[in-house]
C-alpha cells in the first residue's frame, strides 16, 4: 500500500495552488476586458445612433429650404 508523504504533498499542493491562482488572476484580467469591451460597444453603438439622427435631421432641413 503506497503513502504519501506530508513534504510531497505540500510540494504539490503549493505547486496546484500557486497555478490555479495564477489562472484566476488571468481570468479576472480577461474577464475586465470583456466589458471594457463591450462598454465600447455601447458607446459606439450610441455613436451610430446619434450619427443617423444628425443625417436625418440635416436632410431635413436641406429639403425644406
């Protein structure tokens, strides 16, 4: 029957851990970059919409002179 001792296993287990903590950072970092993202989006889409409505608004008045 095999036995795992305490140092191995604490060698492991910090070796796991310090990974697992390193992805959750980099997942965090991900994670801001996506709605930075898509707070750009929202914003540009705003953009878009108040771009039609300026058109729309000048092409108004250019046919009603």
């Amino acid at each position: 029957m095999p036995f795992l001792r305490i140092e191995d296993f604490k060698k492991d287990l910090n070796s796991k851990v310090n990974v697992m903590l390193q992805e959750h950072d980099l997942h965090i970092k991900q994670v801001h970059a996506l709605r930075l993202l898509e707070q750009k989006e929202d914003q540009c889409h705003k953009n878009i919409v108040l771009i039609n409505e300026m058109r729309k608004e000048l092409l108004n008045r250019f046919y009603k002179q």
